[in-house]
C-alpha cells in the first residue's frame, strides 16, 4: 500500500499546464469575421497549419478558433516524446507501406528537424532536448524483439545502439531491465504546454488571428466559402482545416474513423541528487518498454520522472469530458508499477495525476482527406504520436488545400483512409474483445490469439 501513499498529495491536473508562464487566453471571437484560411483546432495541428501558412504566404489572412485554450487538450497533457516516425513506428509503417517505408522514413527526420528549426527560430522556451529514446525489454522475450528492430532500424538509416542488461542498466538503473534499444537521433524531449504556446506566440507574432473559447459549432458551403458557426459569431473562409482530432468532428462522415482512448500519466516531485544518483539518467533519454499496455517514461528539465501508459480507456459511444481525465484505479496501478521498476525510488511523492484522450484510427496513425469541392482539409487519427507529426500533418493540409500535387499528396499514407470502425454497440464491444486480446498476448510472451490474428489480417492490426 505504500505506493498509494505517494499520491495523496497529487492534484488532478496535468503537470505542464499547472505553470506559472501559462500565457493570457485571447479573447472569443464576437460577431462575423472574414479570413482566406481558418484553423478549427488550437493543439499542435491546428498550431502549425496557421504557423506554416503565414510562412509560406505572409499576406494570407489566418484566423484560428480553439474551443477552450491553446494547448488545453493532448497538445498540453501529452509524455513530450517529439518523434520523427509518421506511421507510429517502423513496424506499422512497414507493415503497411512497404514501398513508400524508405520516403516516409525520410519525410519524418525532415520533419522532425524542421521543428528544431522553428523552435529555434521562434525562440521557443520549452526545454527541447535531443536525447533519442530507449526501448527496453522487461521479460525475455521482448529481448529477442529489440535485436530483430536493431536490424530492421538500421537497414533504414536510424542510428541505433543494442544494450544488454548490464549496458542499459548503466543508462538508467532498473532491475526490471533485460536489455535495450536507443535508437539517437529520431526523438526529442519536449515540455509539451510550453511548445504550444511557444507556437501561439509566434502565431500571433506573424499576424494570425487566434480566438480562445470559441469552438467550432457547424460547418457550411456557401458557394465560393465555407462559413463555420460560432457560441458568437461566425467565420466566412476561403479554405478551412479542420484540426479537432479527439473531439468530435464539424464533418460527421468524419467521425467513424476515430475513436478516443484515455490514457494516464503521474509526474513526480523533483528527484534530489541521491535519488537521480541512484538510478543514473545522465542521458535523459525517454523510453517506454515493447508490451502492448506499455508504459512511457522520461525525465524533466526538472529532474522529475513522468510515467504515463499502461490503461487505455474506451468510454462508450466516444465520449470526451473531464470527468473522464481522473481514473483513480489507473493512477494506483501506475504508482505500484512505478515502485517495482524503481524500488530505490521508494518514499518518493507524486505532485501530478492527470488523463487525457488521444484520437485513435484503425491504422494508428495520421490520415487526411478533403471536403467541400477541396475547400475543407483535415488530419486526424495520430494515435499518441501527434507531438511531432503533427506539423507534418499540417504540411499536407495545406497542400491539400492549394490544390498542390507534392510528394507529401503523392504518399498513399495521404491518399488512403483507414477502415473506419463500426458503429456502437459494435465498436464498443470489438475495442473491449482487444483490449483483453492484447493483455493475454503480453501474458502469453507476445503471442497474439485469433482475434488478433484476424485483425491483422484485415488491417487492423493494433499493437497497442
């Protein structure tokens, strides 16, 4: 029970939202406007579309409409691990696009450090930092798994280190640990709530015109432009992207391509020199472990340990509200897993416990399309891998819109759409047969059941 001592003290709130440089909220939006581009969404999607259509066009009037606050939703309560995959991992990405792996590949470190760039360029104060990320085995067979990943990384230009128990207990000191994978290069630390703001600021510093507490209420065509409705007002648009991701959709035919999934984090209070010391760290890199209820770790600028994961959550019929971001058996469950995998840590207090819900597709990860005579664009679907892909989402939103055939538009990962899921009762009851399909699988040394089996076989395949 000790492990529930440790959260008597937590606030149910995200950590990187409880934070002093929390900037002013814009004013909602009053009466009609008239734009050439509105933004529907005010996370990381909707961020860097408005961002990179001021850069390339800095005469183009950009308005973005965000229902509650900048960096409210998974853009300000997310791990913070900024990854250059576009298809949620090589595996999935091979899996499903196999001719295009090598472009896609390509594309995501681009991306990845376009990011650095703007952060750099925008003087965004929010802790980036190239560490790479670990992925470590925590039961023998997952050993196996890494050193075939090793393999396949390198074959596709990651630069990659294979450790052994005693090599990846010298990065980060678990008994727990078996072995792991650091793959150096494709993933950045990042204080999620800072970066959003960061892109808010230089947003309105290139002259977007960004209203807060005003969500999107409908969705029109009116010959020429598209008008969306507002709790006030209205904006008439040129060409609109859509950026609302888990929460519901202004185009209905849009809805059944995602499901929203709750997911749980704890962030500790600051580990004192003796702590950090004895569980070592010094690279600080992020990592998460290969089940399919895995958990994902890292560590602050602060020197606080976030561990997230594990639960995923589906409420029936989709449901998004704050009620849902407070789970106190998931809390519990992640404190007592916490302790096993750092025992050293013991008597250590979490200040934080928070959820929060990611938009899921059934090919986990992003998928676009158009609407509206190719006035309307949107991305959607990233699955828990938005904090980096995201501006690449926002790239092909844009061309999408121009009308533009590049080699984003060209990837089928952007022609093709998922299979939807079905409609309630039938989603619920699939998502639960999974969830206990992939627990017995991480029971049964990774072996997936029939159930899993057929999945995969109609592209379904989930693996988290």
């Amino acid at each position: 029970m000790d492990h529930l001592h440790a959260l008597r003290d937590a606030a149910p709130a995200p950590f990187w939202l409880d934070d002093p440089r929390r900037p002013q909220a814009a004013p909602a939006l009053v009466g009609g406007t008239t734009c050439d581009l509105l933004v529907v969404g005010g996370g990381y999607a909707g961020l860097w579309t408005a961002l990179v259509a001021k850069e390339r066009d800095p005469s183009a009037d950009v308005v973005l409409i965000e229902g509650e606050e900048v960096g409210h939703a998974a853009s300000g309560r997310n791990g913070g691990f900024c990854e250059s995959s576009l298809t949620h991992g090589l595996g999935n990405g091979l899996d499903r696009w196999p001719d295009e792996i090598g472009t896609l590949e390509r594309l995501g470190r681009e991306n990845l450090r376009a990011m650095e760039d703007a952060v750099e360029r925008y003087g965004i104060d929010c802790d980036w930092e190239r560490t790479g990320s670990l992925t470590v085995a925590t039961e023998p067979h997952q050993v196996a798994w890494l050193a075939e990943e090793a393999e396949t990384a390198a074959r596709y230009g990651a630069d990659t280190a294979l450790l052994d128990a005693d090599a990846v207990r010298a990065e980060i000191d678990s008994p727990t640990f078996l072995g792991g994978l650091w793959n150096k290069g494709d993933t950045a630390m990042v204080n999620p709530a800072r970066l959003a703001w960061g892109l808010k600021r230089a947003c309105l510093d290139l002259g977007v015109r960004i209203h807060e507490h005003t969500p999107g209420l409908s969705l029109d065509e009116h010959g020429a432009v598209v008008a969306v409705r507002t709790p006030y007002g209205r904006v008439t648009a040129r060409r609109v992207a859509l950026a609302t991701n888990a929460y519901p959709s202004l185009l209905r035919r849009h809805r059944l391509y995602t499901v929203p999934v709750y997911d749980y984090a704890l962030m500790t209070e600051p580990l004192s020199e003796e702590r950090l010391a004895a569980v070592g760290w010094k690279n600080r890199q992020g990592w998460s472990d290969p089940a399919h209820h895995f958990h994902y770790v890292r560590i602050s600028a602060d020197n606080r340990i976030l561990w997230g994961g594990y639960d995923v959550v589906y409420d029936y019929a989709g449901r998004v509200s704050a009620e849902r971001e407070r789970r106190p058996e998931t809390f519990a469950t992640l404190a007592r897993n916490f302790f096993r995998t750092f025992p050293q840590l013991e008597g250590l207090r979490f200040t934080h416990a928070w959820g929060g819900a990611i938009d899921t597709s059934t090919r986990f990860c992003v998928f676009f399309d158009t609407s509206h005579h190719g006035k309307v664009a949107y991305a959607a679907g990233f699955t828990g891998l938005g904090v980096g892909a995201t501006r690449f989402g926002a790239e092909v939103m844009l061309d999408l819109l121009a009308g533009a055939r590049t080699e984003r538009t060209s990837l089928a990962l952007v022609r093709r759409k998922p299979l939807p899921f079905p409609p309630e009762p039938a989603r619920a009851i699939g998502i639960g047969i999974t969830q206990r399909s992939l627990a017995r699988s991480d029971r049964n040394e990774g072996r997936r059941d029939l159930w899993l089996r057929t999945l995969d076989r109609l592209g379904l395949g989930f693996g988290s």
